[in-house]
C-alpha cells in the first residue's frame, strides 16, 4: 500500500482553508504481512518479536507498509522506523499488554517537561514519512495501568473493581492495578525534586511510570488515517516538535473515567490537520499544548498553523482544549464545524501564573455543543492542574516571562444548548486578557457571561437565554463594546 504524496493529496478541501495543507508521507511501495512472520497465529502468545521484525525488515528495505491481518495480536512496544505505514486491517486487534515487564524505561517528555517513563508502546523520534492506516484497533490496555478515583465509580463498580485485583490507596479513595504502581508515587516524587535523570533509579516505580499509547517526537509527515486508538495507558496520542501531521478518519476512545485519558496532544508541533475524527475520552479530547514553566519557556517551540475541523467529541474534560502546558506558545490556530456533546467544558483555555508563553491569533467557528456541564467557552488563567480547579484571586503580581499572555482570540458563530456558564473569563489582574471577540452566540445556560479582568472584550450578537440573572456580568473589563 502506498501512501499518497502531495500530488494526489484530498481535493475537497474548503476554498478557505487557512494553511496550506500538510504534505503526506511518501511511503514505498513494498508490503510486508504479519502472517509471513508468524508460523502459527495464537492469540494467547506475544507477536511482539514477529511484528518488530516485519517492521525492521521493511526500513531495511528503505520503506513499505506492514500488514496486521484481522486477529487479536498481543504485543509489547514497538519501535517505529522512517517510511513505515503500519496497517491495520479490518478485524484486527493490536492490543498492547499490561505488564511493565516489557516496557524499558526511557527519557522523554511527559505533561510538558523531561520525564523518566516506559517506553510507549507505538514509539518513534526524529522519524521522516510515517503513516497509520487501516481500520483495525490499536488497544493500549490501560485497565492494568490506570488508576481510579473513588468518586466516579459506582458502589456496585467500585466492588467490582475491588474483587479484580489491585490496592487501594491511603483513605481507600484510589484504586491501582498494584502495590508498585501506587507507591512509585513517592519514589517518583523524591527522584524528581532530587533532579535524578538516570532511567534505572527509577525501576521500582516502574509500574507507575504510564506510557503515552503513541508518542513521536521531532517527526516529520506523519499521518493517521483510519484506525481506532483506544484504552490507553495515559494520554493515547502524543506528537511532539512534529511537522507536517495529518490526523483524519480515526476514532480514539478512553473511558470516561481514566486518569490523564486524553485523546490527541499536539505539543510544539507545527503545520498540522485534524479533521473528520471522532473522540470520547476521559480527559481532553484534542488539546494543543507547548512545554511547561521554564523548560517550555527555554525549549520555545510554539505549537502553530494547526487547523481543526469536522470533528465530534462525545466526551471528555474539554472539546478543543488550549494548555494549560502553553509555555512555549500557541498561536495561528483555526478551528471549525465541531460538535462537542457532555464534554465538562466546550472551548476551553487554560494557563497559570508561572506558566508565561503567548497564545494569539486564534480562531474557532461553528462550534456546536450540548449538554456541557461547566462552561461552554472557558478562559481559566488560574489553572493549578486539580481536576475541576476554579480557583480565583484578586491579588495583583508582577508582570514577568512567567506571566501567561492570551490575547486576539475571535469566537464566532457559537451554539450551546445546556451548561452551567455560556462564557467564563478568568484573567489576571495584572495582565488582562486581551482582545477577545466574540460574535453570534446563542446559548441556554444557568448563567450568561461572567467576564473578570479582560480588555478590548468585543460581544455582538449574544442570545442567551439564562436562569440567573443578570445575564452579563463584568469585573474589572476595560474598553468593551458589547452589542
């Protein structure tokens, strides 16, 4: 199977499309199948040797596109190479097991900053021209690395959680698949306050040390087309300092429940599409992201010129999410024609004190949403990581690279029907947001517009219909013009 190149890429992208089109990969034609590898299939063995064989074979062969048949095929990591399609054929299951054991650990990046984790089990850097393909899955097994918080689970499924196996936590109010994976906590903890880099020390938190199902770092023209990526250890797909990404047709599943379950994590990259796919998850659904505090700051590679549209979220902690890892900045953004339904927050903006970074030059369009249980658009600049924070001061600081920056953002054609708060804006007394515009729209909600240090805030065309009144309040908010 050949990947098509620029030549014969999509045509029926809109006439307004905002950036050029990122270039595909030009993957060769040679095709190597995973049944040549296995002698006899057997769905309670490891493949993990036969698939990374086919997979070394073919860029040896300078490129191709490995086959995975229908079937259920365990594996453990895999390590992806340049001018690769992995294929995915429909019926087939690529599930990725849960033991530590198979899982060296590595330096790489994590929420943001350089971290000590396991290896991701589909796992590529400084890679050129690789596809995803197909329509089979690409299971991560996140039950057996995950753990859980008391207060989503039922009586009956807490109990049923509990007769599977695992520990509980100090207070019983968190559940993990084991002893190691709950006390690596601490250890992980310590070694990091001691600036401990080396991947060994770390080898009895192993367990705790949660891969990204996907991660490609510093890649170039990679595209996912096809698949359903789901049940991820931690976050499912993460592309970081990638160029030309093309992400179209997948579908990427977590439960609802599962800790730092997000779906797709575009951070520093540059030059990117998301269109047509689906996402229902347990954190943010597709999330653009730049480093964290200082080290996103020093590494200052923006994420930039990425567009998103046609897109549906089921669920997740927010629909198209920017931060609250901003650092290194965000900016040239164009986001149209989603849906977002029961998502805790529709559009949402999150960043804090000690983050610094500029996100700017954003636009989202005919966005749609229901069912939202916070904020359809959501402006938090006091973001402490905490589930849920909504935390607020008045207290005024210095302004300093470490001051976050969020400023012309246009927000148009907006529909909402159910949530708590149509438009929350939390910006910092010492540095406002600045420059939000939004235009035509329409919202049932609880409460309208709850607006708290912003400037050149522009509102035309607001219909809301709320149970609280008034329906726009503002706080501190210089040279408004509301219509």
């Amino acid at each position: 199977m050949t990947v098509q190149t620029n030549a014969a890429q999509d045509q029926d992208k809109d006439q307004d499309q905002a950036y050029p089109i990122p270039a595909l990969p030009d993957i060769p034609d040679p095709t190597f199948s995973l049944a040549d590898y296995v002698e006899t299939p057997d769905p309670l063995a490891l493949c993990t040797d036969a698939l990374q064989r086919a997979i070394d074979d073919c860029a040896a062969a300078g490129g191709g596109t490995v086959r995975i048949p229908a079937g259920i095929w365990r594996t453990g990591p895999l390590r992806l190479r340049s001018r690769l399609a992995l294929h995915a054929e429909a019926g087939a299951i690529v599930r990725f097991e849960a033991d530590p054991a198979l899982y060296p650990l590595v330096a790489t990046q994590y929420e943001g900053q350089s971290a000590v984790r396991c290896l991701s089990p589909l796992d590529g850097e400084a890679l050129e021209d690789i596809a995803f393909t197909g329509s089979g899955v690409f299971d991560g097994c996140g039950e057996g690395w995950r753990p859980v918080k008391r207060f989503k689970m039922t009586d009956d499924q807490w109990r049923k959680l509990q007769q599977s196996g695992g520990v509980l936590s100090e207070g019983g109010e968190m559940w993990w698949p084991s002893a190691e994976a709950r006390d690596g906590e601490a250890l992980v903890r310590r070694l990091r306050e001691q600036g401990v880099t080396d991947p060994e020390a770390y080898a009895p938190a192993r367990a705790h040390l949660r891969p990204a199902m996907l991660s490609l770092r510093g890649c170039k023209r990679v595209l996912l087309e096809g698949p359903t990526f789901q049940n991820s250890p931690a976050w499912c797909l993460h592309l970081m300092d990638c160029e030309q990404v093309t992400v179209r047709n997948i579908h990427v599943l977590n439960p609802w429940y599962s800790q730092n379950g997000d779906g797709l994590d575009l951070e520093s990259c540059r030059h990117a599409l998301v269109e047509r796919s689906t996402f229902d998850v347990g954190d943010d659904a597709i999330c653009l992201k730049s480093g964290k505090d200082e080290e996103g700051r020093r590494r200052g590679l923006p994420c930039e010129f990425v567009t998103i549209r046609d897109c549906t979220v089921y669920h997740g902690h927010g629909g198209v999410v920017v931060g609250s890892e901003m650092s290194g900045g965000v900016r040239a953004v164009r986001v149209s024609d989603c849906l977002f339904m029961n998502t805790d927050i529709g559009i949402r903006f999150k960043s804090a004190r000690g983050r610094g970074g500029v996100v700017e030059d954003i636009v989202m369009e005919r966005i749609h949403m229901s069912g939202i249980p916070l904020e359809a658009v959501s402006f938090h600049l006091f973001y402490a990581g905490k589930e849920g924070s909504e935390g607020y001061d008045e207290q005024t600081y210095e302004v300093t690279e470490e001051t976050p920056v969020i400023r012309n953002i246009t927000l148009r054609d907006l529909t909402c029907i159910g949530a708590q708060t149509a438009l929350l804006i939390n910006g910092l007394p010492e540095l406002p947001l600045e420059g939000l515009t939004v235009e035509n729209f329409t919202a049932e909600s609880a409460c309208g517009v709850v607006a708290r240090h912003a400037d050149r805030l522009t509102m035309r065309g607001l219909r809301l219909q709320v149970t609280s009144e008034p329906d726009i309040q503002l706080h501190a908010c210089t040279n408004t013009d509301i219509r």
